[in-house]
C-alpha cells in the first residue's frame, strides 16, 4: 500500500540577515510536523533553503567588498549549521543561486509571458531597498517611511514586466471559498478573503535597476523580482515541470509555514502564480506569530536578539525546542524569556517527564533486576491509564493536524502527570517490600508501556531525549525514524532488559543560573561584536552619552562570578561603583591607580547582587581573547567630560 505524501516547506532565508529564533521557530515547526508525519507513516519532503537574489545582497555584499555570490557563499553556511544544531531533518536545502532554480524560474517566466499572464509596461513608485518592494501612498509611514522597517523609501520608474494577477483575483477567492482550511490561523483566513475582495493589482515582476538576480529570459537587461523568483522554489525543489518527477506527488499536499509579514505573498501571489500556471495551489499557508524578547522587540542596538546557537550551547537542542513550542500557540505572538524557558525545563522535562522515567527505571532494577516484568491482573487503575493512553493519542493527532503544538504537548503532559499519579497511588516500593509480585508486575509493566507511548509522542518534538528514553527502555530508537507508526499499547514488554542512564534533564539551579547569566550580560553589554555595526545615530543621541574620565580607587572580585569585579571610582565630584567582566584580562593590581573613560548616565543595574552605576569602555580582539580599556594620553582630573 502506498504512503500518503506530505510536504512541508519554510521560507528560504535571505542570506544577508543572521539567523535568529524567528528563523529558528519556524523551522523547528517544520521539523516537528515531518517527524510526526514520519513517525506516521507518510511519505515526507520537507524543504528549506536561502534567498540569495536582490537588491539588498547586493548592495550588503558591496559594503563588505564582495560579490553578491561571495557573500552568500559564506553567510548560507550560517543557515545550514543552525539546523544542524538545532537538529533539524530537512529532505533538501534550496539555494536561489542554484542552476536548478534558475532553470525552473526562467520556464515559468516564458510560460506565462507567452500565454499573456505576463506584459510589458513601465512603472513609478515608492520603493523600499530593504523589503524590495514598492509600496502604495495609502499604506505608507509618516515622512514616506516603509510600514514593515520604518526605513525611507526611495522613487523609482523603471520598465517593467508585469504579472497580470488581477486576472485570478476572482478565481483565488472562490478557491479560498471552498477552501475554508486553506489559510490558518482563522483570522489570517478572513484578512486574506477581505484584501482579495477589494480586487488585485497586476505585479511588477522584473527590475532594470539591478544586475543581482536571474535573467528575463530573451530579454536580459531585466532581471526577474526577488520575489517572483523566491516563490518558485517551492516547485523548484520537487522537479517542476518534469512529468516524472517528486512534484506530481507532493504538490497537491504542499503546507507552507510563514511568518504573518509575508501570508499576502504566499496566499495571493504565489497561489495566483499556480493559478496561471495551471497547478493547484498550496493545501495551506499557515502564518505564525512573532517573538519579542522579555516584552521588546529584537533589534541589535537594544542588544536583546536572540541566538539560537547560544541557546542550543546553554540549554540543549531539545530544552530549546520543547520551548519554543509549548509556550505560545503556534499562530499567535510570543515573549521570550530565558528564565521562562529554565522553568519550564526544570518543571515539566525534568521534574515531570525525567523524573517518570528516572522513577520508572530504578524500580525495575531494583525490584526485578533490570527485566521489564510480565503483567497480571488489571485494576481500574490500569484500566483508566489506557483509556487515557488512547485518547492521548487521538488528541495529539487531531492537534497535530490544526498546527496546534502547544495542545499536542499539554495533551501529552497530562498523561505524564498521570503516569507519576500512578506510581504515588499504587505504591510500587510497598508491593516491593510485600513481595507482591505478581502485583508489583502489573503496575512496572504499566509504567514501561506509559513511558513507551509518551517517548514516541515526545519524539518528534525533542528527539534526542526521546531517543535516549527508548534506549533506557531496551528498545530500538531507530523505530522511532524508520516511521513504523507508535506500538499499540498490546504489545507486550515483558522480557524486555532496560538500561538506565545518565538523568534525561538534570534540574539547572536557578541561582547558579541567575550569577552565570548576569556574567554574560555584563561581557555582552561591555563588549559588542566587533564585527556587527549598528545602525547611524544622529549627533545629539552621542550627546546624550555622558562620558567622563575616572580614577580606579579599588578592585574586588564579586563572589561566586568568575568574571566579574567590582570597581570603586572616583569621578572628581562623587564616587562610585561599577561592576565590570574583565576579571580574566586583569589583575586588580594592574587596575588600580588607572585613569578609565566610564559611562556615567546609564541605568543602574544589579549584577549578582551589586549595583552597578555605569559602565567602563574597552576594546576588544576579533577572537574574544584580548582586551583593552579605554584611557586617556596625559594625565587630567576625574570627572573630566569626553566630547
């Protein structure tokens, strides 16, 4: 019998932007869909890629001296060693680069151009650079501003090809009509039917004033708009147009997940692309929230983005994962917070579903000498747990299928809490200690089989840990990726030998934690990445900085923070204390007596229990390992001011 196919898709990438948790987040999403689709039986293709063409390329690969092919070559490993680390099983990675794209992107333009769905005109208007994308007076910003960056935009006319979208306006809509499912969430849905209601626009699809892109096609001072071009690697990837090929069988299933600033591109343009092209559009656009970190956007000059490398360095892939997706539904915003995040670890992998396993695992060594042991009579209790089993899993399955990650996990953490309920009311340390046997089997077999299920719904969300779980249970982890479909709860484990290991989630001390973050803030603030330029200022935000220069009176080092001292200060009129992460470049020797350039009118802040009321300025080496302060030629009073 053949398997149903599944394809999921990202966006690709640009490749001029660093990876971050919204790159992150919708890849993991992506990830934990095929798995579970995998893990189901389905025939998966899950595809991400980079965005490599475009103005803005250009144009960032110009300031740093590079082609625009150079710079994607080095900055699209950025991407790929991500989903490495975040330990993410894409079937292909896309690059807009590649011959295979170009080849498929140029067939569609001709299609299309000899078919009329795309003509010749010329065009004027505002133009952002950094959305490339022009953008109509009513949805402009004060001071013709971009509305998605806020940057300004630039007039641009230029000749130009056009696709005649306006032309698929009605039959999109009446596709979205019976189509009710086709655009989630539900208020992404009505917005999309509301903009297609008040007709379409025919789409500039080609630029004259750049060089970085694909070639029209018999006519090559033009080059085919980004995003025409970006779409089309959804076909790209599968084949299109070959008869052979994957797309015949993917496409009709295609879900693409997105970000909520790009649903118009994919569930107006691309579908009505498809529409001309004579293919079906998308099964589903899902548009996703964003993340602010700690209640504020990310932006880098506030110093809050987050990184998913450091994450996954921190807290393991899984913690990371798990995270992300349980903490907000998927189609909503959401807040960032590491101390979120280590709670959450802490209570419900370690304390919850290690602690079920670690529970589990050392009665049946203890008690039965590591073999799973046969079960007996069935009670209530049993009886209830595989009630709940089933309709777990029928539960995850039906959330699986609305994107509802969040309510698959909460779903699957109620049997967890069940499962640990069930050792507390069947007491297996008393049946032990009774040398009830045959009872003490019952409720150990029971558990194991509990601990089976919630390791293969577990699976697709943190698969190293469920990995380690089926191997503490003496199976086969492979299983799991062969996509085997989870074992009924029939089938039996008694025999089975398990292995208990090292602790699944080890409890992160919140203190320890709270000294070992403050160090990384104190290093972060003092000392920004040499390489990443923030964005220009205006004169009178520098004049809003109060530097002066400062007298170093007295150096200690802050107990129980390897890399923090704290610095008593003489600025002429008043002293002060700051607190600074330079223990491993300095001895307090070499500090005291030095005239320092500070900060003075930053907010206080408290670092490991000490208020520090400024900040030292340093320089720092690109590899991180030297460091120089800030000081002044000749001597001159504290408290003078730097202009």
């Amino acid at each position: 019998m053949s398997r149903k196919p599944f394809y999921v898709t990202t966006p690709i990438y640009y490749v001029n932007d660093v990876p971050h948790i919204g790159h992150a987040y919708t890849t993991i999403a992506a990830d934990v869909m095929t798995r579970y689709r995998r893990m189901c039986g389905f025939d998966t293709f899950f595809l991400t890629g980079t965005d490599e063409h475009g103005q803005k390329i250009q144009r960032a690969a110009a300031a740093k001296g590079l082609t625009a092919q150079e710079l994607a070559d080095r900055t699209v490993v950025n991407f790929q060693e991500l989903w490495k680390a975040l330990g993410v099983s894409n079937d292909d990675f896309i690059r807009t680069t590649e011959e295979r794209h170009r080849k498929v992107v140029q067939y569609i333009f001709a299609t299309l151009l000899a078919k009329g769905d795309i003509y010749k005109g010329s065009y004027e208007g505002w133009y952002c650079v950094p959305c490339e994308t022009y953008v109509p007076e009513s949805q402009m910003g004060e001071e013709r501003t971009c509305p998605d960056c806020g940057r300004k935009l630039e007039m641009m006319t230029e000749e130009s090809y056009f696709f005649r979208m306006s032309r698929y306006a009605e039959p999109l809509l009446a596709y979205y009509e019976a189509n009710g499912e086709a655009i989630l969430p539900k208020g992404r849905y009505n917005e999309i039917l509301s903009f297609l209601r008040g007709g379409l626009r025919d789409q500039s699809i080609s630029r004259t004033t750049i060089s970085w892109g694909i070639p029209v096609p018999g006519d090559e001072k033009h080059v085919v708009y980004v995003w025409f071009d970006a779409l089309i690697n959804y076909l790209a990837a599968v084949g299109y147009p070959e008869e052979n090929a994957p797309w015949k069988k993917y496409w009709p299933v295609v879900h693409h997940l997105v970000g909520k600033d790009i649903i118009r591109f994919h569930s107006v343009v691309w579908p009505a692309m498809l529409l001309a092209l004579g293919v079906n559009p998308p099964k589903l656009v899902f548009a996703h929230g964003w993340w602010t970190v700690e209640g504020e956007k990310m932006s880098k000059s506030k110093g809050n983005v987050v990184d998913p490398f450091e994450m996954v360095e921190l807290y393991g892939r899984d913690s990371f994962r798990y995270f992300l997706l349980r903490e907000v539904p998927f189609g909503l915003d959401g807040d960032f917070s590491e101390l979120a995040l280590v709670q959450r670890r802490n209570a419900d992998l370690a304390n919850d579903l290690g602690n079920l396993l670690n529970r589990t695992l050392q009665m049946v060594e203890r008690y039965c000498g590591g073999t799973i042991p046969a079960a007996g009579t069935e009670t209530e209790l049993e009886r209830d747990l595989v009630e709940l089993v089933a309709a777990t899993r029928r539960d995850v399955d039906s959330c699986m299928d609305r994107y509802a990650f969040d309510e698959a996990l909460k779903s699957i953490w109620i049997l967890v809490g069940r499962g640990n309920k069930y050792i507390d009311d069947t007491m297996p340390w008393k049946l032990g200690k009774e040398e009830n046997t045959e009872r003490l089997g019952t409720v150990l077999n029971t558990l194991c089989r509990v601990l089976r299920t919630v390791a293969y719904l577990v699976a697709p969300f943190i698969p190293d840990s469920a990995a380690r779980m089926v191997d503490q249970l003496g199976l086969d982890a492979e299983i799991i990726a062969r996509g085997e479909g989870i074992p009924e709860w029939t089938e039996d484990l008694s025999g089975v030998s398990v292995h208990r290991g090292d602790i699944l989630f080890p409890r992160i001390d919140l203190k320890e934690w709270e000294a070992a973050k403050a160090e990384r803030e104190a290093r972060k603030g003092m000392l920004p990445d040499p390489g990443d330029h923030e964005p220009e200022i205006e004169v009178e935000q520098f004049r809003n900085c109060e530097f002066r220069v400062a007298s170093v009176l007295a150096v200690e080092p802050v107990p129980k923070a390897d890399k923090l001292y704290k610095l008593e200060l003489d600025l002429g009129y008043e002293r002060r204390t700051i607190v600074s992460g330079i223990r491993e470049f300095y001895a307090p020797e070499e500090l005291v007596g030095r005239k320092i350039i500070v900060l003075c009118n930053l907010k206080p802040a408290k670092l490991r229990g000490v208020v520090s009321n400024g900040m030292l300025l340093a320089a720092e080496t690109a590899d991180g390992k030297g460091l120089a302060l800030l000081t002044v030629d000749r001597d001159i009073a504290p408290g003078s001011r730097i202009h």
